[in-house]
C-alpha cells in the first residue's frame, strides 16, 4: 500500500472511531432521557393496614398532628374527667368550638381532619356527648359570632348556647385548641439544618361562666435538613 492510500485511509478511520463515540453519546443521552422521563411519572399504591405515614419533609404534616392532637385533647379529657363528679345528671354536653393556628404554618387540608379527629376522641371518651361541628357552626352563625373568643362575654356566650338549647343539645363545657410552633436554626457547611417545635393547646372552658377548668398540652420537636 501506497503512503498516499495510507494518508486517505486515516482520516476515514477517524471518521468512523468519530461517528461510533457520536452513537455511544446518542445512547447514553437517550438512557438519561428515559430516566428522567421516569423519574417525573407520578406512581401510587394502596398502604397496609397499620404501615406508618410518612414524615412531611417541609412542615408539620399528618403525623406531627395526629400525634399533638389525639395526645392534648386525650390528657385534657382524663385530667378533667378525674376532678369532676357527674352529679346524676348524665354525660356532660360538650362544643368544640375550633383551632386557633397561631404557628408558622398553614394547616390546609389538616384542619379539617383535625376537626374530625378531635371529634372522634370526644365520641370514644365515653363520658362526654360530643355536639356536632355543623351544629356548632349554624349556632355561631345564627348568634353572630365573629370570634371564639366573644364566648367569655356573657352576652354573645348566652346567644350561643340558646340557639343550641333549642336544639335540645344546651353545652356545659367549650373546649378549643391553640396551635403554636417554635423554630431555631442552624447553617453548616454543606447542611442547613431547622427545628420546629410543635405545639397543641386544648382548653375546656365552662360554657356558663366562661370560666377555664381544665387545659393541656402535648408537644413534638420535628427536625428538617437541607443538603
């Protein structure tokens, strides 16, 4: 073979070797694609009975409040169910009245299932008849509440609790709850770390002298990191 056939040859390999890295790129650049791809495809499941919720990687989420709930509003019951003698007069009437959100978090979709949690313990509790939130809301409406509060004023709390008499349904208690929340944090080199604590408050007030007869609280420290 000539030195010119040689010096043609060459560039054609070259060619060739450039075309095949061109294909192995185009592969491995498809490969990533599809991964990428699949990555941004939304899967689901059905979870078993019993299998722990997941951990809300931002806020507070399902079972910071499941916890802080459930364990306030059971330590409040039992505390005040263990001071008081029922005098004959059967299970005590009780209006939850609602969640005040003071904490650095919007609850969303949480408050009403709070709600419903809240109303659950009351109903299991076993020694107090829990009135309906639908009740509770159409009286606030009907004695034109603005605030939970305009309850430890006698006249707004007498309006309250007619609407509700005339239900048959009179409330000797109003119980409602506080959310707060505390947050520390703290910058290293490759993390930023954050601490939340987590709050919950319920308070039972006499419903006829505005008077606060039992309150507890239960509380979580949640830790978030950023990488």
């Amino acid at each position: 073979m000539s030195t010119g056939d040689r010096g043609t040859q060459e560039p054609i390999q070259k060619s060739m070797k450039g075309s095949r890295n061109m294909h192995h790129i185009g592969v491995l650049a498809g490969a990533c694609a599809a991964a990428l791809l699949a990555g941004c495809i939304d899967t689901a499941r059905m979870k078993s009975p019993g299998e722990p919720g997941l951990v809300d990687q931002k806020k507070a989420g399902t079972v910071t409040y499941d916890i802080v709930v459930k364990e306030a509003v059971e330590k409040l019951l039992a505390k005040h169910h263990s001071k008081v003698v029922d005098g004959g007069q059967g299970k005590f009437w009780v209006a939850f009245i609602g969640i005040d959100n003071k904490s650095a978090e919007e609850m969303g979709d949480h408050e009403a299932a709070v709600y419903q949690r809240i109303g659950e313990v009351l109903v299991n509790a076993g020694y107090y008849r829990s009135i309906s939130m639908r009740f509770i809301n159409t009286a606030k409406r009907a004695a034109g509440l603005a605030d939970p509060e305009e309850l430890f004023l006698r006249e707004p709390r007498e309006r309250f609790i007619s609407v509700l008499q005339k239900e048959g349904q009179t409330p000797d208690y109003f119980i409602w709850g506080v959310l707060t929340s505390q947050t520390s944090k703290h910058s290293g080199v490759f993390t930023k770390t954050k601490e939340r604590r987590y709050r919950f408050d319920m308070e039972m007030v006499d419903a006829h002298t505005g008077e606060i007869v039992s309150q507890e609280s239960h509380e979580v420290d949640k830790e978030y990191v950023d990488w």
